[in-house]
C-alpha cells in the first residue's frame, strides 16, 4: 500500500502528504517573515524572563526554544495553562501562540499579559489573538492558514526563533542550512520513493500493531520525543509513549525485566540519538539497548542530522512526521481528522454556554 501513490492520495483525503513536502518551503517562508519583524524600543536588562503560552501543536515551539536557547542566561518557561505563573511581570516577554488565534487558554493568558505589562508578542494566523492584539496595540505576526497546527511548526517557531535571538542579541543559528537539511530529507521521504529506499514507510511498516515507546536525552531530543508521542497520537490515531534518558535508568527500564505480566512485544522502543550526548548518557542508552534485546525485542535508533542544533532538532521532527504520516496510511487512516479533540471542544462549548464554566 505505501508504495501504491494513487491509494496513498485516496486514504489522505485532506493532503497531509502534500503539507509535509513542502515542509522545507514553509521553514523557508518562514524565516523570511521573521526577518521582517520589528521590535519595539526596549533595554536588554528590562529583560528577565521569557514565556511562551501555547497548547499542541502551537506549544511545541515553546519546547524548542527552551532546548535551542538553553546556554542562553534567560529564564524560558513554556505555559500550558488558563493563567500565567505567579513570577510573572512587567520584565517578562511574553510569546502568545496559537494557530487558529482562539486556543482559549491562550486567550486567557494573553489577557494576564496585558494586565501585569509584559512586553508582549503574538503569532496565529488570525481569530481572536489577531483581534485583540491590533485592539491593544500588540505586536502580532499573522501566518498562514489552512493546515492542521500541528503542521505548522515551522510557522509557529521560527519566527519565535529569531525573534528571541534578536531580544536577547544573540546570532545561534544556520537557517541556510536548516532548509537543506529538511530539503534532502523530503526528497528521500516523499511518496514516490519506494520502501526498500524510504526509511521513514520502513519504520512505519515495523511499527503496525505496536505502542511506540520513544526515548529522547534530557535537555536534548527529549521535545522530540515528546513532538513524535503527540504526532503519533493525532497523526496514526495510536496511543504512544516518551521518556528521556536519564530519568527513564530510574523507572521505565524495570518493567523490561520481564517479571510483569504483560507481553514486551507489544511495544517498539525507538531510541533519538544526537551526537552532542554526553558519553555516560551514550553509555546509558547501549546498556539499556542490550538489556531490551536480551527479551529478544526488537527497537530502533534514529540519529539527528545536521551540524546546527536547530537542524539537527527539526531534522527529527520532519523525520517523526513521515514516519506517523505513513503508519496512518497503513491502517487506511486519514491522518488529519482529530474527531475526538473536535467531540471534546464540542462538549466544552456546551458546558461554558450553560454558565458552568466561567
């Protein structure tokens, strides 16, 4: 079936495959818009803080700058919530996110924002974050619409990227070669390529019928661990798992054991290897490779590409996304409807509508 283009197109309704190739575009677009972008007149020492407010696909960005920036002497804390923390003042940049503009907690936290006086940044592609940012006199960078927002990562975070690089004054980052990275990728991804020469159906093929366990390095690949869990999710409509290295030596290894009832050979480990790992890190993931193998279970490694940590970190993002894309279509998925998010925001409207819910 991977191989068959014309049953590909007609399982992916909604043309998820063509987002994802054309993924080092929209990168591509991307920087240019943030390059474009403007900032208001402030000192650098009125600085002490960076959050980023977001939910899904918008927050992931969040997750990102927090790994790219982390040498960077800046606090950078990602809000998943209604509220903002309590550190939180008129010091604090805070980053809104949210694609279609009215992710409510977003909304919620925006609003805080303006209260306490942060300086104050807005990305969607229009909705209510739009509106009450040109309200305010807040500025706000409108992205393209139309695609699910989980796809668009690149819109959503490079311009946060950049735009952090130029608050805090800093150059880090090869965008050049961030777009060539994900370029050869896509070329050696795409539907035409034939399984015995595309990884990425090659790992979806092995992963049928399995819950991925997807193990990243703290403060490394862990927000692409997490990016793959979430992708797998919404994108293949299987439940998934992600741990880091190394937290999991301290929990998740004992039940490869096998002293629990349960069969091992349900689940596929896949292991996201980068070369800046510490050697006791590296040394960690062999010995906890040769105890899974040992139960005669089988896992993969997937190692970054690239020499700009922001490639290297996006090179397995894009990776994550092809795999996902084609274990949906190898269950005769379309892997862009989220009926049951859509049931629950459904539910949701319902309740606050009542008066429960303020």
């Amino acid at each position: 079936m991977l191989d068959e283009v014309g049953q590909i197109e007609k399982i992916d309704r909604s043309n998820m495959r063509g987002i994802l190739k054309n993924f080092p575009g929209q990168c591509e677009e991307a920087v240019k818009m943030a390059d474009n972008l403007t900032l208001p007149a402030f000192s650098q020492e009125e600085i002490n803080r960076v959050v980023i407010c977001g939910l899904g696909g918008s927050a992931i960005g969040g997750d990102i700058l927090r790994t790219l920036f982390c040498k960077v002497k800046t606090t950078i804390h990602v809000n998943r919530n209604y509220f903002l923390p309590s550190f939180v003042n008129e010091k604090t940049v805070v980053l809104a996110t949210s694609y279609s503009g009215n992710t409510e907690e977003t909304i919620s936290s925006f609003k805080q924002a303006l209260q306490k006086g942060c300086l104050i940044f807005a990305i969607s592609s229009g909705g209510e974050l739009e509106k009450l940012s040109k309200q305010k006199g807040i500025h706000h960078l409108k992205v393209p619409g139309g695609m699910p927002p989980r796809c668009a990562v690149g819109y959503l975070t490079i311009p946060m990227i950049k735009l952090l690089e130029k608050i805090l004054r800093v150059k880090l980052f090869n965008y050049k070669e961030l777009v060539d990275v994900l370029g050869k990728l896509s070329e050696r991804y795409h539907p035409e390529i034939k399984t015995e020469n595309n990884f990425t159906k090659q790992m979806a093929l092995k992963l049928k019928g399995k819950i991925p366990l997807i193990y990243g390095v703290d403060g490394l690949t862990d927000v692409v661990a997490h990016r793959w869990k979430t992708q797998f999710n919404e994108n293949s409509k299987i439940l998934a798992s992600w741990n880091t290295f190394p937290e999991m030596n301290h929990n998740e290894v004992v039940p490869w054991s096998g002293e629990g009832e349960i069969d091992l050979n349900l689940f596929y480990p896949i292991f996201l290897r980068d070369k800046a790992e510490l050697r006791r890190i590296s040394k960690r993931i062999e010995i906890t490779q040769d105890l899974i193998k040992e139960k005669g279970v089988e896992y993969s490694e997937i190692w970054t590409e690239g020499e700009c940590l922001l490639s290297r970190i996006f090179s397995l993002i894009y990776t994550g996304d092809w795999i996902s894309f084609y274990l949906a279509i190898s269950q005769s998925v379309d892997p862009t409807p989220i009926k049951f998010i859509e049931l629950l925001k459904n539910e949701l409207k319902k309740f606050t509508s009542s008066g429960e819910g303020t």
